[in-house]
C-alpha cells in the first residue's frame, strides 16, 4: 500500500516594507512569522482554531526552529507558503513549510519542532483525531537540537532587555524574536563578519528554545564565530539572574 501523504495546506505572501532590512532583503525572522502564522491556517482550516484548543485546554509550545534561505526574497516580491506535519511522536510534532517565489523557485524553508502542552503546560499525547485529518508519519527524526558546548574566552558578551513591543498575545517572547535576536547578537559581535554572515544566500539558522524570557527580563547574550569557520557563529542567550540558557542557536551557511 502506498503510504498517505502529509495533508497540505498553502496560502500567499506579499513582502512588505517594514519585513525587510537595509539591503531590501526579507528578514529571517519573518519566515519564522510566516510559519506560525500559516500553521494556525491549516489548523483553523481543517476544525481545530484557536477556541477549539481553549475548549480541550491544549497549546502548541516552539521547542526548536530551524530556517532556512536559499534564495533572495525582496520588498514586494509575491510568495507562496506550503506547509505539512512532516512527523510526529507521542507529544510533539514537526512542520516544514517551504517558500516559493512567482516562477515556483524555492527560497526558503522553515522547520518548527512544536510540543503540545496541557491545561498545567505539560507535555500531552497528541489527540487521535489529528491522525486522519494530517495524516503524518511516525517521525524517523529526534527533537532538533543545538550542541553549543563551552564558549571560548574571547566570545562577545552583551545584556539587553526584553522590550514591551516583543510580546505576543500569550504575554510571552514570541520565538520569532529569537532569531532578530540572533542576529543583533551575530552582527554586535562580528561587524563586518557579521552581517556578512547574517545576509549570506543561503543560509541556516538553528535554533533550540530552552526556557522563555519574561515580559522586561534582563537577557545575557554570549556569541562566537567558530575557530575553524569564522562564516559559522554561535550564540547562546540565557537568564542572568540564574544562568541558565534561554536559546541555543546557530548561524551557518548553508
């Protein structure tokens, strides 16, 4: 028997000015906005909004991310986004959403690893009705993860602080802010090596979220390009309060 595959569901995108940065490129971040943004569509679209998660008192948490661009994208340039779950397990579940621009190119593609929690924001086994309606496969892969290990001497070290106008509606740091935040830390640390690396075509960013950031939290952010790579940059933010990590990413051509 032919295995099913994975329901699809895609929607347009117009890029608009505030999206993109000082070259006119689409900003990484905005595929990740993207992505969420067009998960919520399938979902809606097939009898699972929003108010049907309030009635069963389930959320989808961003435990992992990684984004991908493989293509230039511009100010008004005309996208179309097709997402699928690609997998799941017992408590979690994996989107890929691929970009493709007017002639069909693909410029861009975005993995999100999503955890779903209940009432008490523990981890939950996912409803059986989801089965025949997405129609994903067992996944064949882990949790994505971000090894770091131990950040040299000579990496860059910066405080900032969560700012109002990074919330969602949920009163949290939306994990799309990660990856802006990524970036500042990359093109703080490195100057001209950094935002090379932040606008190279392609590019790879990866992402794991260990722990959100709270509404006007102070946040440490400790950022390295790799001895061997200087192209390649890690970047590790984390509670100063505690020291425990907030995000664990990566940076690297792809």
């Amino acid at each position: 028997m032919t295995a099913r595959e994975p329901d699809a569901c895609s929607a347009p995108f117009r890029v608009r000015f505030d999206e993109a940065g000082p070259d006119g490129q689409l900003r990484t971040s905005v595929l990740s906005r993207y992505a969420q943004d067009l998960a919520w569509y399938h979902s809606a679209s097939r009898g699972f909004d929003r108010d049907w998660y309030r009635e069963h008192g389930l959320a989808w948490l961003v435990r992992a991310a990684e984004i991908a661009v493989t293509g230039p994208v511009r100010v008004g340039d005309e996208l179309t986004g097709t997402t699928r779950v690609v997998g799941w397990r017992r408590v979690w579940a994996r989107r890929r959403t691929e970009f493709v621009d007017a002639v069909g190119t693909l410029v861009a593609w975005v993995h999100i690893d999503w955890v779903l929690l209940d009432a008490r924001g523990a981890p939950t086994r996912i409803p059986g009705e989801f089965e025949p309606v997405f129609g994903a496969p067992a996944a064949s892969f882990p949790l994505a993860r971000v090894d770091l290990g131990e950040a040299p001497a000579t990496a860059a070290r910066a405080r900032f602080t969560v700012r109002p106008q990074e919330l969602d509606p949920m009163d949290h740091v939306n994990n799309a802010v990660y990856a802006d935040w990524l970036e500042e830390q990359v093109l703080a640390a490195g100057s001209a090596a950094g935002a090379a690396a932040i606008r190279a075509i392609p590019r790879l960013a990866r992402l794991e979220y260990a722990r959100a950031a709270e509404p006007g939290a102070a946040v440490d952010g400790t950022t390295w390009p790799d001895p061997e790579a200087p192209d390649r940059w890690s970047c590790r933010l984390s509670d100063p309060g505690t020291g425990s990590d907030l995000l664990r990413a990566r940076l690297e051509p792809l």
